[in-house]
C-alpha cells in the first residue's frame, strides 16, 4: 500500500530518459543516497506515469529523438508543479538552458558529468539546493552579463551585479564552498563572504540558494522556445 506523502521519510526522485541502460545506472547510483527512493521512468512513460509516483526531485531529459522539447518540459512541470526539477542532457545551447529556466528547472547538469558528479548533484537538489554544471554556469554568466539583442537569459534580475560578483554566484549555485571559491577566483575566503553578502544586500534576498533562484529563475516569456 503507498504511504501517504505526510508519512514517507526521505526524498522520492523520478529519473526520466529515454535510454534505459542510462536510467539503470543511474538508479543504482543515485538510490545508493540515504535517504533517496528512486523511480526510474523511460521517457515513454508519458508524464501521467511519472506524476503518479508523486516525487520530490525529477532528473528529466526532455529530448524526443534528437529534439531537446520544451513541450516536454512544459507538459511535466504542468502536472508537477512543486518538485524540484534538474534538467539532465547533452544539449549545452542557450536556447535549451533558456528554455529550460523559463519553465522552472531550477538545475541544469550536462551528461558529460561523471556518475558521480550527476549524483552529487542530485542529492545537493534534495537538500534545497541548486547545480549547474560549469559550462552551463559560465553561458548563464556570460548572457547575464553581455548586451541583450533578445531577452534569453534573466539579465534585468542581476542588474548592479558586478562581474565578479556573477562569477561568485554562478560558483555558489555549482554547490561550491567559499573556500573552494576563493581557491577557483584566487581571491581569500574573506573576500568571497564580502561578494557574497553584496550579492544579497543588491538582490534583497535572505539567503544563497534564494539569491541563485532569483537570478537564474526568473525569464521572460519571450525565452520560450517554441
């Protein structure tokens, strides 16, 4: 008999691909989490499928043969509006990341991460947080902080950052610590709070994860890829 959701421990993560070899491994390492159910899904499934086993967390690679499908995505997050959503792909283009961001995916990791970085991820999203995989974060960097011929990426939210101050940001939403920062910008652990604590008083937000949120959660309508 399912549980109700007040009662089950833990975080339900439903892996969603169309590979199944991928989705085996993945289930082996990522149910390896304490803590962490997992409910392995072929894409095929249809998002009904995936929706039923109510989940906390959902890794989706929204590809239909070689097309990344925003309709996909739409579709799901539709039906799963509250869990945390981490896009899983091998399309690294903006408009895929773009698209993604303009319908929630709070996490974008590319496939070309090892197993173990993937799970990292994962259970980093579990505890609240956000990952992006450096590539990713640097193209997000890189359109926040660039002139805008159309709008792809949230720069009017960063508006007043600094360059600096972005990198610092992309860094804390890759699930980096201010040491490992510091280390990454050859800057003092020091230094980074400072960033850090600038990047909130410019933003009015309470926290890092509410900060990384904000920033790269919030696109305009016209990002949608059709």
């Amino acid at each position: 008999m399912r549980q109700s959701r007040s009662r089950r421990a833990g975080c339900t993560v439903a892996l969603v691909d169309q590979e199944p070899l991928l989705l085996e491994s993945l289930s082996t390492r990522i149910g390896a989490i304490p803590g962490v159910r997992v409910a392995p899904h072929l894409i095929s499934d249809g998002p009904s499928a995936i929706a039923n086993d109510r989940p906390d967390v959902v890794v989706c690679d929204p590809t239909l043969g070689t097309r990344f499908s925003s309709e996909y995505l739409a579709e799901l997050r539709s039906l799963l509006p509250k869990p945390r959503f981490i896009v899983l792909t091998n399309h690294d283009d903006a408009r895929s990341v773009a698209s993604a961001i303009a319908h929630g995916v709070q996490s974008f990791v590319l496939k070309s991460e090892s197993i173990e970085t993937i799970r990292t991820a994962v259970e980093l999203v579990c505890r609240g947080g956000v990952a992006f995989s450096i590539p990713v974060a640097a193209l997000l960097a890189s359109k926040l902080t660039a002139p805008q011929t159309e709008p792809s990426l949230p720069a009017t939210v960063a508006r007043g950052l600094t360059p600096r101050e972005l990198e610092v940001l992309e860094l804390v939403g890759r699930g980096c610590t201010d040491a490992e920062i510091g280390d990454l910008l050859r800057v003092s652990t020091r230094t980074v709070e400072r960033h850090v604590t600038n990047v909130l008083n410019k933003l009015g937000c309470r926290n890092r994860s509410e900060a990384v949120a904000k920033v790269l959660g919030s696109v305009p309508p016209l990002a949608r890829v059709r």
